[in-house]
C-alpha cells in the first residue's frame, strides 16, 4: 500500500503541484489549493494515466479523499 500512496502522491504533485509528502489518507479537497471540480478531472487523468486505469462516473464520485482514492485504485489493480 506505500508503494501506491507514493504514487497517489506523485500525481497529486503533478496535478496540483503540490510538496508530495504533504498528501496523505486523510487529504482531501479542502486540503489541497485547486482541489475543485476541474482539478478533479485533472487530477483522475493523471491517476488514469500513472495506473493504466479508467474510472466510471461512481468511482469519481467516491473520490472526496486521498483514502478513498487508494481503495478505489487497489480494488482496480487488483482485479476486484
């Protein structure tokens, strides 16, 4: 689970360019200067395009968290 964080952190870095280490499970948008709707999208395309994933409309909804995040991208990388 680090070494998916670390990654999660790198795209947050790359979104939002932000310091990587300040994101952590419990970031969320509020946390995060353009953390908004549009920042949203940026940041599930860099997420998309780390992890080789595609997210539907729900898994984007779910996304209010870093945490939520995470499980959503460990449930697609591991098969579930």
């Amino acid at each position: 689970m680090e070494d998916l964080l670390i990654k999660v952190q790198s795209a947050f870095h790359d979104a939002f360019d932000v310091t990587p280490q300040l994101v952590s499970l419990d970031t969320g948008p509020d946390d995060i200067p353009g953390w908004d709707s549009v920042g949203h999208l940026a940041l599930a395309t860099t997420l998309e395009s780390t992890f080789a994933v595609s997210f539907d409309v729900d898994e984007l909804m779910e996304m209010e968290n870093v945490r939520e995040i995470v499980r959503i991208l460990k449930s697609k990388l591991n098969g579930a």
